[in-house]
C-alpha cells in the first residue's frame, strides 16, 4: 500500500475517532454532552472512508462500530455497552495492525 496524502488523512480521520473511543473508556462513560457531539462528528467522515472502497474501509467499519458503542455507552453507562465497544476497539486495533504490516512492505 502506498502511502498519499489522502490516505495520511484519512488514517488521521480513523486515529483521532479512536482517541476519542479512548477518552470515553478512560473516563468511564462520564464525559459531557459537548464531547458526545465532538464523537458524533466522526462518524460521516468514517462513512466517507468506507464508502470510497479502498484499502482502509475495514479499519475505518470497525472504528465506526466502536464509536458508535461508545457514543451508547456515554449516554447510557450500560456495561454490555462497554463490552461490545471494547471488544470492537480490539478489533479495529488487529485489522490496524495488519494494515501497518501492508503499509511497512
């Protein structure tokens, strides 16, 4: 996979969306209503990623699974919520892991 400035962009787009899935895990789901609409601001730009079909369109799907949990599990505090955005965090995490492999080539 080359590297381009769409595609820097684009991973920076995916990277800030899943710091932000971090914060709401670091602060237990307690964050305020303003850091919710900040988190649903991601999710048309991840649309876009994955509606451009190219290489990052299922790291940018499993990111936008775990946004959209954890956008739940703030306005909520349900645990299954949790569970379900951590275990779709590991799973962006290992489908980016593999990417960087591919991008490292």
């Amino acid at each position: 996979m080359k590297r381009t400035p769409e595609l820097q962009i684009q991973l920076g787009t995916i990277t800030n969306a899943a710091i932000q899935i971090y914060e709401v895990e670091k602060q237990h789901g307690k964050v305020s209503r303003l850091f919710i609409q900040q988190m649903e601001s991601y999710k048309l730009p991840l649309l876009r990623i994955i509606a451009a079909d190219n290489e990052l369109k299922h790291y940018a799907s499993r990111e936008l699974a775990a946004l959209n949990a954890s956008i739940e599990y703030a306005k909520t505090g349900d645990k299954c919520v949790r569970k379900r955005m951590i275990t779709e965090f590991k799973a962006a995490e290992r489908v980016a892991t593999r990417l960087w492999k591919e991008i490292e080539d």
